[in-house]
C-alpha cells in the first residue's frame, strides 16, 4: 500500500517493463517585448535600417514614390511619363505591394509663424494676406486634412538580392521623373498603424504607435 508521504518508485517493474526515468519539461513562458511600439505586438522580430525583419528572417521593404501631379502637364508628357512607368513596372520581376497610406498633415508649425507675421505686420494689406492664410490653415486642422503617401514594398530573404531590388526600383522610377527613396523605420510604422488601426493613432490595447 501507498501513503500520501511515501516516495514512488519509478524504476518499479510494471507488467515485467521497467519504467523509464522521465522528468518533467519545464514550460517557459514567453514574456512580451515591452515598448509602445507596433512592431512590439504583431509577429514581426524587429524594424531597423528601413527594413521589417519577419520571424522566418524574411525581410520587408521598399520605396516611397513622391507623388506628382501629371494632369497640369501638356498630354504628350502626360503620356511619356505614363509609357516610362509602364516599361518601369514590367521590369519588376517579383512580388510587390502598392501602398496608399493617409497621413495626418501637421501644420502647428507653420500657423505660429502666420501668427508672428501677423503680430509684426501693421500694413493692412499685408495683415489681409496673413489673415486669409490663418482661415486656410485653420480650414485644413478643422477637416482633419491628411497628405497621401504612395510606397511600393516587396518581401526577400536575401540582403544581396534585397539591395538589388532597391536599386532597380529607385532606377526605375527615376526614369519615369519620379523621386523615389527606401522607406524609414518611421514610415514602416505609419504603414503598419494604418492597417492595424485605420490610421488613428492610439494608446490602449495592443497596438499603440508613438
């Protein structure tokens, strides 16, 4: 008979076998990486040099393309830039992803320096302008003005192959006289909180961007 305080044998025959020595495995539990940042919560190991490092050592990147109004053009250069961009995309022989992110325009800046000009200006013309510029920017903060981004990202395992890429599409879009340059760490993040949060900004739950 077992009592409760009685060590079990665990080397003791059972139906002729001998029970193997067996201990238990320890469960480590996983802490979070601590940091209001988004990359902190969804499964992505980091986001560094322009580049979002997934948990398979897949890398995440590419460009921001300035956007450019061609329809005040004459429609010959409408149509060049719009062939270029055609050949320019053909040459893309991968995946890749066209982004349009929402980002809010700030412009605090810009309205205290109206708000200056407007204190130092006596000349009542001059204070017309200045003013007509305060209703403006105030226009633009009163209906949450946003400035669209435009980027063109694409997934490789390779850093090598990576840089080649980036280089292709700078190229690229150069040609068709478009500006193009690799993506922040910064501008990853914005990409992110707007799929992640609709482009709002918060400090609850799960997904928080700073």
């Amino acid at each position: 008979m077992l009592y409760m305080n009685q060590p079990v044998n665990n080397n003791r025959p059972i139906n002729g076998n001998v029970r193997p020595n067996t201990k238990p495995v320890a469960q480590v539990k996983q802490q979070p990486r601590k940091g209001n940042y988004t990359e902190n919560w969804v499964r992505i190991r980091s986001i560094r040099d322009g580049i979002i490092t997934l948990p398979n050592r897949e890398m995440v990147t590419g460009v921001k393309v300035q956007p450019r109004n061609i329809f005040i053009m004459e429609d010959i250069q409408q149509d060049n830039i719009l062939n270029a961009l055609r050949n320019c995309y053909n040459t893309f022989n991968f995946e890749f992803w066209l982004i349009a992110a929402d980002r809010p325009v700030d412009i605090s800046v810009y309205l205290s320096g109206l708000q200056l000009m407007l204190n130092s200006n006596l000349t009542p013309a001059r204070r017309k302008m200045v003013l007509q510029d305060i209703d403006k920017a105030n226009m633009f903060i009163n209906n949450q003005v946003v400035d669209t981004e435009y980027y063109v990202l694409f997934k490789e395992s390779n850093r090598e192959r990576l840089d080649d890429k980036l280089r292709l599409m700078i190229n690229g879009f150069a040609s068709c006289s478009l500006l193009a340059s690799q993506t922040t760490d910064d501008e990853l993040r914005i990409i992110l909180d707007n799929f992640l949060n609709g482009g709002v900004r918060t400090n609850f739950g799960t997904v928080v961007m700073r």
